[in-house]
C-alpha cells in the first residue's frame, strides 16, 4: 500500500502508516507531490496548510494522485484553518466524515470517481510570474505575492558588497538579486529549506555566480566556509509557531560560515532578541538602522 504523508503531525495526534512517503515542501528531501502519477496513491495523510490556496492546491494535488475510492485524512489545528476544511474538501466533490479533538479537526473522505475543480485549484496555487513582484512565486512560500517590509529595509540599508557569500533563508531570491546587482560579488550560495522557494528562486536568479540549495541552515553541514559576506532576513516561525530559536540558528550558522572580518548583514523584528547570540558568535554587532519595528544590524566576525 503506499501512503503520502503531508507535514509533520505532533507525535501521537494522528496514525501514520509506516513508509509513508513524506511530500511537504519544507522536508528537505521530500518528494514533489505534483511529480507523482494520477491515481496512483492508496491514502494520504495531510496536514493542510492553513494558506486557502496552498491548501486547495495540496488537497487537490491529493486527490489527483489518489486512486478513485482511496482514503484522503485531511487535518489542521481549529484555529489554523481546520475549521474549513470540511467546507473545502466538499468543494471537489467528496463526502466527509469529521471528528475533533486536541484542538483539530479530522476530516476523512474517500477520493471521489469524478472529483471537481482538482484543475483550477492547482492552477491557481501553482508557480507562476507574480506581475507585482517581477519574480517567479508560488502560493505557501514565505510572503509569495509581495516584497516582505522586512527585506524591503535590508535591500534599502546593504552596502555593496564584494566576494564570496550567501544568503540564508533565500525565499525566491529577492534579497539575492539585488545583491548579485554588485559585479564584485563573486558566488552567491543560496539556502532555504522550501523546495517551491527554491525551484523559484532558480528562475530567479539566472546568474552564474548563484548557486540554490534545497536545505536546513539549522543541519548545515560546515561545506560553505570563509565566506566574505552573509545576508538574511532569518525566519522566527516554524510551523506557524514562533520559534526563536531558528533566528539563532541562523545567526550561529552565518558566524560558521564567515572568514575572520567577514560581514552579516541581517533584518529582525525589534521585539526579535538576537543580542546575545549576535555578541557570543561575531566580534561586533551594530544596529544600522531602527524603525517601522525592524532592526538592521551589522555583525563583523
Ligand atoms: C523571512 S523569510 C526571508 C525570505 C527571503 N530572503 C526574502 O527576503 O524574501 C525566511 C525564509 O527562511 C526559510 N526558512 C525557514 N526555516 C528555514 C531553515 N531551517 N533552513 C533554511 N531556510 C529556512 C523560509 O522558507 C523563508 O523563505
């Protein structure tokens, strides 16, 4: 029997067939649910995503590769979208039976004979040219349709920048392209642990110095070294919970990868505290710039 599992359950909230084969995203490693044949899957697990349209792309993407009559678990917490899963699932076409408990809600459903609206809902979630943006970009990643304020300060704060570096936590590459903008950059190694970012990110960036990895800056593995220079605007959600310690994560890497001189630039949300961590991995820390409730720093190693 094979099973697709979407996402990372807590452990104990839902039962996972074992060798189930992981399709989200953000699990380097994973694989492309869009990749695998219709009617193919004998049962999914998913954990939606609360986004509309990331959601109705993976359930429809589901239901696409489910075989007619498999079994579909669609689950998300109450508050995080769960509450209209039922609602959404009905939409193409299925009959569910819902439960709730510790705070989600369960919906299974067997995959219909003739699902409705599986097309539009993957075209609409789907990577594609954002007008408003000039970049390739798909529904789910990190600020998909807009330049993040965040990054929009860092842009308008970088000096140019010289060498050998990286970006951590890429996105679709905005932050790198205006940093691939200075001739004196020699490589740019772009990082971020969600495929869809990084297969936009690769349309993005069509540039020989850029090279794009699909990873986690938290299991980095020490092969980028004495690096001139390093920019991000690090993530502080995992899985839609605050998690500072991935800030952190980020920060110890970049120190990790830098020659000794060689240059962090970061945006932060000021309420963000990366002092300490900034003071134990670089020699200096300074705030370049404070206002719309972002800091700009620059750490020197
Ligand atoms: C605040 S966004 C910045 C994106 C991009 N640099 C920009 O300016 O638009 C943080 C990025 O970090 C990525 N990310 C989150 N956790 C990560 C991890 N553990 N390793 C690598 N990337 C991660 C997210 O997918 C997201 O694209």
């Amino acid at each position: 029997m094979t099973t697709l599992l979407y996402g990372a359950p807590a452990p104990g909230l839902v039962d996972i067939p074992p060798g189930a084969t992981q399709v989200s995203p953000i699990v380097p490693g994973s694989a492309d649910l869009a990749a695998i044949p219709d009617a193919s899957i004998d049962h999914a697990v998913i954990l939606a995503p609360g986004g509309v349209l990331e959601r109705d792309y993976v359930l429809a993407q589901a239901l696409r590769v489910l075989k007619p009559g498999a079994s579909l678990l669609a689950f998300a917490p109450k508050d995080k979208g769960g509450s209209r899963l039922r609602k959404a699932l009905e939409g193409f076409g299925c009959t569910v039976v819902e439960d709730a408990r510790k705070h989600h809600r369960f919906c299974h459903a067997k995959r219909p004979a003739e699902p409705t609206g599986l097309d539009a809902a993957i075209a609409a979630g789907s990577p594609r040219l954002v007008p408003g943006l000039g970049a390739w970009s798909q529904p789910g990643v990190f600020s998909w349709d807009r330049l993040d304020p965040g990054s929009a300060r860092l842009i308008g704060q970088l000096p140019t920048l010289s060498g050998h570096g990286a970006d951590l936590g890429c996105g679709v590459g905005l932050l790198a392209t205006r940093v691939l903008a200075s001739p004196a950059v020699t490589s740019l190694a772009c990082l971020d642990i969600d495929r869809r970012a990084v297969a936009c990110a690769e349309h993005n960036l069509d540039d020989p110095r850029a090279t794009v990895r699909w990873a986690d800056v938290r299991q980095w593995d020490d092969s980028l070294v004495g690096l001139d220079f390093v920019v991000m605007n690090p993530p502080f959600h995992d899985g839609g919970t605050e998690d500072r310690e991935l800030g952190v994560a980020f920060v110890r890497t970049a120190a990790r990868m830098l020659r000794r001189g060689g240059v962090c630039w970061l945006v932060a949300n000021r309420h963000l505290p990366y002092e300490a961590a900034l003071a134990a991995a670089f020699e200096t820390a300074t705030v370049r710039d404070d206002a719309g409730g972002y800091k700009i720093i620059e750490a020197r190693k």
